[in-house]
C-alpha cells in the first residue's frame, strides 16, 4: 500500500516539485517568525511578596509580619516551596508554585491571602504588603547606570523613579524593575533631645504636632449662579526651608519651630543604601522579565524605548547598559547557527564522497533545507522558539534527515549500475526500501519517547528537543519517499557505455572504499569462522557499558559562559555600613584591574528584597564578548579568588549567571543544602557544625552558610517599677527609641509623580555612638523630663540576628557551595551526605538539598530508568514492524558498544555525564540501531524472496549494506564533529553531546558490523528451534483425537 501511495510522487512529478516549494516556502516564514530564547520557557512561576516595618528588628519582623503572612500562604494550593528571609526592617517571602499554574492565578491567590492576613499584621505597617510576579534568583536581563556630573543622587534616583521605571514596568514582559543603591527624596526631621528636653517637649508630642502639619484633603467647591469655584490651600509642605519654619508646640507663648529643636533637611529615604559602578556611585536599575516572558522580544521593547526615556531626562543626567543578556543570547545562536551550516556542508561533502557524482549527490543533500525548514513551520504550529536546545536538535538532525535519502538513493542507484532505466529503478527501489525508511524513522522517534515523560521543569525542556527533532525526522522520512525517488528517476542517467570506449576510472576515494571494503569482507568472514569469541566481544561491551556508566561522574547540566558573574560578598556581622562600602571598594578595585571584566556594579545596604543584610554587598560584573578575553567565566572566577584574599575581614562568593535557574532561593553559590527544624535552639547549634565538617571537604568551594546570628546588639532593660513611679510605660519607651533611631515615618507629601515621606530622627551625629542614650528623655504625665536612663539600663554585648530565614514555615539555615575544579555534582552531593552522616545529625534537623542539587538527585534517579524506557520502546516497536519476538534482539545488540565509546570518550576527555550526554546516548540508540535495520531488514527479506541460508542472507546483507551504513553513520559523525569543536558562545552546552555521540559513533562501528551478524545467526538457529519445538508440540498434539475416534468408531 506504501508503494502504490509514494509512487504518485513519482508519476506527478511538478506537483511533488510544488509541495516542495510550498514545505520550503512555509518553513521560511516560519523560521523569521520564530522568538529567540536561550532556552525553552519553561520557568516555574514565582512571586516574590514584600513588607517593610521600618526600625523593626529581624526577630520581630518575622514573627509580626513574616508569620502571619506565611500562615494564609500555606494556604494556597500548588505552592511547591515557600521560603523567606526577615531582615531589619523587611521581610521578602518567595511562592514558587507548580509549572502547571497560571502565574496570574497564582498572583491572585496571593493577593487574597494578603488581604486575609491584614487583620494579623502590625497596625503601624507603613504599606500594606506588596508582591511581584519575578524570580529573585534570577539576573536582570537588562542593566542600566545612571549617573550625572553635577545632579546629587536624590535628584538622579527621582528622576530614574518618576521617569524610568514606571515606564519600563509598564512594557510587556517585564516583571519588575529593581532599584540599586536607591536615595528616593525625603524630608527627614532631624531632632537634638537635648533642645527637645529644654523646652519641655518630647519626641510623642513632636511626632503629632508633625502629622497635622502637611497634607492633602478634600476641601469641597462653591457653586454659584454663575460661575463655581474649587477649594484649594496651600497645606503641603514640600521643602526643607517650609519644615524648618513650621511650629510644633508653644512654651510660655512663644513659638517652638522646627529648626529651634533640630532641623529638617532633603536626604535619602534609606541613607544605608549605596550603588557604584565602575567605581563611581550611581543609581542602578536591574530589570527582570516576567516568569514565562521572551527575553529577546522583552529587551528589544525595552530597547525601542530608551532613546525616548533618555529624551525626558537632563542632559546632565547619563544612562548606560551596563549588562544586556540578550547579546550572549544572541551571540550563541549565531554560533549554533554557523554550526548548523558547518554541519550541512560536512554531510553534503560525505554524500559526495561516496556518491561520486554531483548529480546523484543534490538527490539526498535536498533533503536538508526541505526537512530543516519543514521543521520550523511545524515548530511554530507548536510554539516553540529558536534556542539552544531546539537548534541543537536541528544541528543533530542534519546528519539524521539525510539517512533515509541515503538508503532511497543508494539503492536506487544500485539498480540504475546494473542498466535499469532511471523511473523503473525508481519504482522498484521505493518499493523495496519504503518499509526500512519507515522502520528507522518510526523506531527513531520511538526512541525519543522516554524524553518526552521526563517530570519537572528538566522534562519541560528537552520535551522541545524531542519533539523538534521527531518532527524533522519524520518530515526527512516523508521527503525520501516522496521528493528522493522523485529526483532520482528524472535527475539519474542510465550506465551505457559506448563500443570501444572506456569504463570511467574509479575515483581515489572510490578506490580507497573499495579496498576497505575488501578488507571488511575479510574481516567479516573471520568473525563468521569465530561466532563464539565474537560473541565473547559483545557480552564484554555490554559489561563494560555498565561498569562504565556506574563508574562515570554525574552531573546535571553543562555550566555555561553567559558573560555575566553575579556574587555576594560577606564581612563581619558587626561591621557598620561606611565599613562595608570601604571592603567592597577594595573588592572592586580588584575585579575591575581583571582584563576580562567590563564592567563591574556594586550595591550595599541592607535588604530583604534584595536577600542581603547590612553586612553583605551584592554584585553584577559583565564580562568582555568571548572573543574578546582570555578566559571562561569559571576561570576568570578561579584567578579572581586568591585576589580577594588580599582584603581582610571579607568574603567574595562569585559564580556565573545560567538561564537555567531552578529554585528561588537567592544563595551566595550555585548548589545549596537545607536545614530545617521546629527546633529553633538545635538548629543554631548544629548549622555551624555542618558547616564546619562542609569546609573540610575537598570537592567542595566556596561553602558557606546564610545563617547570622550574631549581630551587634544594644539591650535596653526596662526597670518597670522606676518607669511606673514616673508614670511612664513600656510601650512610651519603646515609642521614644523608634521616634530617635528608627527613621520613623511621620508624614508624606505628593506630586503628580510620586509620594515622598517625611522621616523623624534624631541628628545623624547622635546615631553613632550608644551614649547618645543618656540624652534621651521621655516625658512624664506631669510634664517634667525623665532621663531614659531613670528607668532603663543598656549594654553593647548582646547579639542580634541578621536575618531569619524560614522555609515551609519552619526556621532554616542554607548552606551553599560550589564545586571544586574537576569535580562532579554527583560526587560533591555523595560527599556532603557522607559528611552529615559522620557527624550524626539529630533526627529533629531535616536536611534536604535545593535548587539545582535537588533537580540533579531527582534526575539521577531517572537516568537509567530513561535508557531502559528508550531500549523497552525501541524492543516494542521493532517487534510490531518484524513481526518477531527475536529479531528485535538482533537490531538492540548494537547499542552495547554505542554506550561503551560514548561514556569513554566523555571520561577520557573529563566531562561528567550530565543530561546533556544523557540525550546523546539516547540519540545513539536511534541512530546505531540503523545499521542493525538495514542488516536484518535486508537479510530477512532473502531470506524469504531469495530462499538464502541464514548464513548466506546476514552475510550478502553485510557487504551490500555496508556502503549504505557507511554513509549514515560517516553523516552522523561528521554532523557531531563541530559540536566538538565548536568554541563560541554557548559552546559549552552543546559539546558534551558531540563527545557522547562521536565516541559512540566510532566504537559502535568498529564492532557492530561485526557482532550483529554473528548474533543474528545465533538468535535465528534459536528462531528455528523454538519454531520446530512448537511445531513437534503441535503434531504430537493433534493425531490423538483422531486414534481416539477411531477406536470408538
């Protein structure tokens, strides 16, 4: 039926040559009309929620808005973790929800569970809480710099504010737009207690007078008979000079104004925030795309509308893109691109080489464009995107797409050589190679099935390989039977050779062939005479495979070079913020002297948001264009890390930027182990221990933990019957400290832009030193100052967490590590397995990895199950195409060898086998198994038509097939050469597929075309046998009904 159906396609010539043309001419829009992603979107939703309690300790931050947020939250259904991080003054919570979920409607559950939780959070709360649909662990897709000659930097910071990021947050695909060393204006009210005490005022009555002071009411409008009138007064006040003027209290009849007790000037909202870059402060802004957003299409909207946003600022006022990711993006397609065009090129010169002629050799190489660009237009009917990994599977595909053309032409020529004319070659040859063209295809994509039942976010990725590359397999296997016999009837000429005239001479590659054809019939014939210790050789592949893959190292996915570097560095708990900035230039001066380095931004300051406390400072360096520097992102690390310990008293964890992010945790280094307990006085105890046994280890770098416990502490101790004798109580002294150290938020005045507020403190130069507190006075009931320290007793050796971080509800501490040169993530997380079980950690402490560790022990899991799945497929659908429960055996013997050079050649060359190699085994269980089909498939059809031995057809099918294998498997080999090779951007990720496949490739080779038809031979005599058994069964069984009628009759 297959014959008659594709021999159309050769009768009707001109309508096949248009159904090409309109393949070509489809695949071609599509491809223009394909988005451009590092890799498929495939991002698990997330939403980041924040609340700010200004002055607020990390302890109570947690348990007064922390916890009551996180109770509703548990609440929500698809949420798969839930972690947060209490620092002074705010408290970011992190939903990561199932891939499965709408984020839309995950951001409205949140919303809901905020308004739940309304009632239970602090009554002074400034705003309620907020959230935004982003991933805090990811990087900005897009950096920019402001910064100005002449602007101060509250200028410079309204300007971004008003101006830029309300605009930027408005564009498509944009999740949030974060705010690097933020000084928003405000007018902060600066009080001398002294003064205050003097006039008999203290900081309450102060605060109250303040609030009544500015605002904005509605006031109401006159209507007359002709003509009305809006109410309107002047009750803002906006500026320093209006504040300073303004009266807060009267003593004796005479006015107390502001400046009289202190001053009112224009400063930062948060003066402990700073940003430089390059080593000048300035404003940063970090965009970050929505969770599900192109980042190609988000940053070229974000691009068409700079040079506008640039127009309505000062010209004195700079704005630069410090990082843009879309240009690695951009410059690793372009590089797969190129080696997709290499890999064609490779494939049409093997084609040619063994073909001969130019003319035969356009017959299959057509097949590449028609089938490449047939993909693309069902790529777009799907909705996928031009990534690393579709792109790959394309370039891989190359040397697939023109097999089945190879196997078409080859035959088909075979009978043209032998003085058939072209269009009966043509019939005759799709008659007899249509069902070995659709059996590779189809146990192909078979194959590919296991991919496509990955879970997770893994599964969600290379479900796009797979199904791209089935998908141009499948239109390869539709242009061999269609448009190839087509070409060949029409495009081949019949050998004649006229009287007296020479044969054409064979070539020297054909010369060359044929010796080695020679020496393989020889060979052959050897392995024949010696079936047993040929089979000796296959069962020895078949251990060694397994001896080999237990052996190898594991890893997860290939670390990448995105040119960006993100880090954390890390001082003393108790350093203050103008100590910090002093470290992190010293920091910066180191990384920016790197020649490698093009730009470097640094931001300090406390921030939940932001996952750094006080002693923290976070990184963002841009690296030059890869063929610009000398170094990989992991070896510009490496060189930078002794550097970084010529400063004291700091840390500098650094790792490179992967758009593969899985987790959202935001953690000094990539890989994280999690400890978590109900018991909060055990898991202080036991963290540093685990972190301790961690350091030792030598497969890992870089280990450290996010547990800060031992802040600098002033505890004030309230003597509550001094404080009652004077009538005063807690909660007045607690309101006094807020009012003079917490940056207590006492009014706000507006634009049309923005809202700015009004802070009260004491005076900068009293916020330095604890005996500030001995100026400090609380008013009693009968108007009289009391000193703080009537009733109140202080010391300075108290500790104070820096943060309190939770996960699922419970209080957790998160270590984090990076993994020393040569080292596998396999190895590093049975390292620090072995390490927590040496030191016995208590049951009470649960201890799980995070992030990309955990997505990587998961996969482990599933590595062999995924080969297996691929071999039982594989087994099933030859089985259903033979017909036969033996035969499929034959075909599967070749994969043993494929396993043996594709994990050596990664050992050999020091790659870990990761999911990358796990696809190229895969792979090279569809192509190996070609060979193996165009054996059997060959030898049972003689078999059958020819009335061959057994010996006799496997021996015929090898030497007839073994120009066709040949072919396929030099294509396939050449198509994976310049994975290898290949040293552009995004490189890294491809190249451990070209080492697991050209290495199985090259074994599989060497030894199948041997051992396939020595296990033929020995499963047929078993073939045989079972049939004559069952055969003498069935015979033996039926004569005695009929003796036994006999005897009755």
């Amino acid at each position: 039926m297959s014959k008659n159906l594709f021999a159309v396609f050769i009768r009707y010539p001109i309508a096949t040559c248009l159904m090409t043309a309109g393949i070509l001419f489809a695949g071609v829009a599509a491809y223009f009309q394909l988005p451009v992603a590092p890799l498929p979107q495939v991002e698990f939703p997330t939403i980041q929620v924040s609340a700010v309690l200004p002055g607020a300790d990390p302890v109570s931050v947690a348990s007064t808005l922390a916890q009551p947020l996180e109770t509703q939250f548990s609440k929500i259904p698809y949420v798969t973790q839930m972690t947060s991080q209490s620092t002074l003054s705010s408290t970011s919570i992190v939903l990561q929800f199932s891939l499965d979920r709408s984020i839309d409607a995950a951001g409205n559950d949140v919303q809901s569970a905020i308004d739940a939780a309304a009632a239970q959070l602090p009554s002074n709360l400034p705003s309620p809480p907020t959230f935004q649909k982003v991933n805090p662990a990811d990087s900005p897709i897009l950096l920019l710099g402001a910064t100005s000659d002449t602007l101060p930097l509250t200028t410079i910071d309204d300007y971004v504010e008003t101006r830029l990021t309300k605009s930027l947050s408005q564009i498509d695909g944009v999740g949030s737009v974060s705010i690097g060393g933020q000084q928003k204006p405000s007018i902060r009210i600066q009080l001398d207690p002294v003064k205050l005490a003097a006039r008999r005022l203290s900081s309450e009555e102060v605060r109250h007078a303040l609030t009544g002071l500015s605002g904005v009411n509605p006031k109401g409008v006159f209507n007359g008979t002709s003509r009305s009138y809006t109410i309107y007064t002047d009750g803002q006040l906006t500026t320093p000079a209006q504040w300073n003027d303004a009266i807060v209290a009267y003593r004796d009849a005479a006015p107390i104004r502001i400046r009289d007790i202190g001053r009112a000037v224009l400063g930062p909202e948060d003066s402990t925030l700073a940003a430089w870059i390059d080593g000048k402060r300035a404003i940063s802004v970090g965009i970050y795309k929505k969770p599900g957003a192109n980042t190609v299409t988000t940053v070229d909207r974000i691009k068409a509308r700079l040079p506008e946003l640039q127009a309505s600022l000062p010209p004195s006022l700079k704005l630069a893109v410090l990082a843009d990711r879309t240009q690695t993006i951009r410059a690793s397609l372009l590089d797969i691109e190129l080696t997709l065009l290499l890999n064609v090129v490779l494939v049409v010169v093997v084609i040619y080489a063994f073909l001969g002629s130019a003319r035969t050799t356009i017959i299959p190489a057509i097949t590449v464009p028609v089938s490449l660009f047939g993909a693309c237009a069902l790529m777009w009917a799907c909705g996928y995107s031009l990534d690393n990994i579709s792109l790959m599977a394309m370039t891989i595909a190359v040397g697939f797409v023109v097999d089945d053309a190879i196997v078409m032409v080859e035959n088909i020529t075979r009978h043209v050589e032998r003085g058939e004319r072209p269009l009966q070659a043509a019939l005759k040859g799709l008659g007899e190679t249509s069902f070995t063209i659709a059996s590779i295809s189809i146990s192909l994509v078979a194959v590919l099935l296991p991919l496509l039942l990955m879970s997770g976010i893994i599964g969600r990725m290379f479900r796009e390989f797979a199904v791209t590359l089935s998908l141009t397999i499948l239109m390869s296997a539709f242009v061999s039977l269609t448009l190839t016999p087509m070409m060949a009837a029409y495009m081949l000429r019949t050998q004649r050779h006229a009287a007296g005239r020479p044969e054409r001479r064979p070539g020297l590659f054909e010369r060359a062939f044929a010796r080695v054809a020679a020496a393989y019939e020889r060979a052959l014939d050897l392995a024949l005479r010696h079936r047993f210790v040929t089979l000796l050789v296959f069962f020895a592949s078949v251990a060694a495979s397994v001896i080999l893959y237990i052996g190898i190292p594991k890893g997860f996915f290939p670390q990448q070079d995105t040119g960006v570097l993100t880090g954390i560095s890390e001082a003393s708990q108790t350093i203050s913020v103008e100590d910090m900035a002093r470290h992190s230039a010293a920091l910066a001066e180191i990384i920016r002297a790197d020649p490698a380095v093009e730009h470097c931004q640094m931001a300090v300051g406390g921030s939940a948001y932001a996952g750094t406390t006080v002693n923290n400072g976070r990184w963002f360096i841009t690296l030059k264009p890869r063929d610009q520097r000398d170094a990989t992102a992991d070896e510009v690390i490496r060189r930078l890390r002794p550097q970084f310990a010529k400063v004291p008293g700091v840390r500098m964890y650094l790792q490179a930027a992967q758009d593969v992010i899985i987790g959202a945790r935001l953690a000094r280094t990539q890989y994280q182990l999690t400890l978590q307990s109900a018991d909060v006085g055990l898991l202080t105890s036991w963290a540093p221990r685990v972190l301790a046994r961690l350091s030792e280890l030598p497969q890992l770098r870089d280990v450290a933990s996010d547990q800060q416990v031992n802040g600098s502490a002033l505890s004030i101790k309230i003597d509550r019957d001094q404080a009652a004798r004077y009538g005063l109580t807690p909660q007045a002294i607690d309101g006094t400290l807020y009012d003079a150290f917490g940056s207590r938020q006492v009014g706000q005045y507006f634009t049309q832009l923005a809202t700015y507020k009004v802070v009260m403190e004491t005076l900068p130069s009293l916020q330095r030193d604890p005996s500030t507190l001995d100026k400090l006075y609380l008013k009693s009931p009968s108007g009289e100052p009391v000193p703080l320290s009537s009733v109140a007793r202080w010391t300075t050796d108290a500790v104070q967490p820096l943060s309190v971080n939770h996960q699922s509800h419970f209080p957790s501490v998160t270590i984090s590590f990076n993994l020393a040169p040569g080292v596998s993530l396999g190895e590093a997380t049975a390292a620090v397995d072995a390490a927590q079980a040496a030191i016995n950690l208590p049951p009470a402490i649960l201890s799980s990895f995070q992030g990309t560790a955990q997505a990587f022990q998961s996969t482990l899991a599933t590595m062999p199950i995924l080969i297996v799945s691929a071999l039982i497929v594989a087994y099933l659908v030859l089985g259903a195409l033979y017909g036969s429960f033996i035969h499929p055996w034959t075909i599967l013997s070749t994969l043993p060898s494929a396993g043996v050079g594709a994990i050596a050649t990664l050992w050999l060359f020091k790659y870990d086998f990761n999911l990358i190699a796990l696809i190229g085994v895969i792979l090279l269980i569809g192509i190996v198994k070609k060979n193996g089909i165009m054996m059997v498939d060959f030898a049972i059809a003689a078999t059958r038509e020819q009335n061959m031995t057994s010996f006799e057809a496997i021996r015929n099918a090898c030497l007839l097939r073994f120009r066709p294998i040949m072919m396929t498997t030099m294509t396939a080999l050449f198509g994976a050469l310049p994975l290898i090779f290949a040293s552009g951007m995004g490189s890294e990720l491809r190249r451990p597929l070209g080492y697991s496949m050209v290495g199985g490739l090259i074994v599989s080779q060497l030894l199948t075309l041997f051992t396939t038809p020595v296990i033929y031979l020995y499963l047929d005599t078993l073939s045989n046998r079972l049939t004559a058994w069952f055969k003498r069964r069935e015979d033996d069984a039926e004569p005695e009904p009929a003796a036994e009628r006999a005897t009755q009759e």
